[in-house]
C-alpha cells in the first residue's frame, strides 16, 4: 500500500492522473503558427473535456491565421465547448494572434492580449500565382481539357479573366461577411461597427480593447489566473498541457506527419491551387 501511494505520487506530480480526480487543473491548449489543419487541437479538446480533473481551459494563441476552414471549425468547437459546458474558456493572445488567429480566440468566453500582442487582421484574402508569361518566355504552354468554363479557376499558367474575378471576388466577400457576423455576434458589436476596423489592418492589443475586440490587457498567467478563479481553483491553479506527440509511420504514410505540416505551412494551397486565408499579409 505504501508503495502504490508512493507510485501514485510520483503520477500526479508529473502531471498524470487524468480521469483518477487528481484536483482540479487548468487544461492549457497550445494554438501556433500558420493554421492549416484542426485536427490535433480538436483532438486534445475532446481528451481534456472528458478528463474530470480539468476545470477549465486556456488557448494559448500565437499565430497570423491561415485556412479559412479550419480556423472556423476550431472557433465553433470552442463555441460548443462554452455553451455545453460550465467550465470556463479563456483564450490569451501572446505575440500574434490575427486573422483566423483572432477567429478562433472568438470561441471562448473572454480574450486576454498583451498591450503590444499583434492582433485584428479581420479580413480575407486569395493570393493566385500567375505565371505566364514565364512560361511564354520558356515556349511551354498549357493543354487544358475541361468540363466548364470556370473549372481551371485559379491555375497559374494562365491570368484571370473578367469573370474568374467576379466569381473569387463573390467567394472572398462572402467569407468576409461570415467573418464580420461572427465578430459581431461574439463580440456584443454593431456590425457597422465592427466593418470600421474590419478591413484588414493590424492592431495591437491595446488598440482591439479600445475597439472592444478583446476583453482585458494580460498574458498567459494572467489568463490562467482568471480560469483558476472561475474554476474555484484559485489565482494559481495547476495546469495540463496537451502530452508530446511523436509521429509514426501511420502519420507519415497518412498526411500527419511533421514534415508535411511544415510543407503546409509554407505553401497553403490545394492542389495548386490557392486557398481562402484568414491570415496577416
């Protein structure tokens, strides 16, 4: 008996213990870099919101933004997570956290940034490489077969025409408008309002308090502060980070790997093809 007590010391003091009541923690969920991919931080989500001693969550932002998809998905987990469940959510914003950054700090219940944080960008854009006239320069040209006219939308060997660009520009106005709406349901804002300082320029923190984006000045403690205080755990509660993931060759052999995701993270694009941003130029 004195040895299991001593085992499970040493567990819960390494920050084990998940699901055998350990205490009341604070899960701190890490958000970085350009985002391409949600399925890491959903994964962690689920594992934290399923372990009992977890009391409340903080996401730790530090990034421009990325694909429009995966910074919604991630923005309406967190949503769900605050309706459905009385624990708290705190999102803290460290050196950046802009564009879909921004989006999915949303999620949560209340948004800490640092006075000189990096944030705002709320906007869109689609950025398409044309490079024809480089092929013209090389004597190479570009045989396309194609159901419709539009279906090659977007490839580099050729520039756009009059209606490729009222097609993208319809597409970008209307993630754009989803942007807007969701700033100003979340954010309590007229979305006139909101459209003054939704054209894409950057902010720093203490100008988004001043525009009532954000809701107090504080880093990450300062965060997990108010989460511990919300959680009954008092200003200094302990704290959980998602476990190291190592890839295997199942990651490598189906897209998770890490290399790939820093392949991603220098060209977000499908197929060639640009992707719709929520990301700082």
């Amino acid at each position: 008996m004195a040895l299991s007590g001593v085992v499970l010391a040493v567990v819960f003091a390494a920050g084990g213990g998940r699901g055998f009541g350990a205490g009341g923690r604070i899960a701190i969920l890490p958000v970085e870099g350009t985002i391409t991919d949600d399925r890491e931080l959903l994964e962690n989500l689920r594992a934290f919101r399923r372990d009992h001693s977890v009391r409340g969550f903080v996401i730790a932002i530090n990034s421009p933004g990325g694909v429009v998809a995966p910074a919604q998905s991630l923005y309406s987990a967190l949503r769900e997570l605050r309706e459905s469940d009385p624990r708290p959510v705190i999102a803290a914003i460290g050196g950046v956290g802009a564009s879909g950054g921004y989006y999915i700090a949303l999620g949560a219940d209340s948004i800490f940034a640092l006075p000189g944080s990096m944030t705002g960008s709320i906007g869109v854009i689609m950025e398409l490489p044309d490079a024809s006239e480089l092929m013209q320069k090389v004597g190479v040209r570009m045989q396309t077969v194609q159901s419709a006219e539009h279906k090659d939308i977007g490839s580099p060997f050729r520039p756009l025409n009059e209606g490729d660009r009222a097609l993208l520009d319809s597409l970008v106005r209307d993630v754009y408008e989803q942007f807007v709406a969701v700033v100003a349901t979340e954010r309590r804002l007229d979305p006139v309002v909101v459209r003054r300082v939704a054209d894409g320029r950057i902010l720093s923190g203490r100008q988004a308090l001043a525009h009532r984006l954000i809701d107090r000045l504080g880093n990450i403690d300062a965060a997990v502060a108010a989460a511990g205080r919300m959680a009954n755990l008092g200003k200094e509660p302990r704290t959980v980070y998602p476990p190291t993931r190592r890839p295997t060759i199942w990651d490598v052999l189906f897209g998770r790997s890490t290399v790939q995701s820093a392949v991603q993270r220098l060209m977000p694009a499908t197929h060639g093809r640009s992707t719709v941003l929520y990301q700082m130029p």
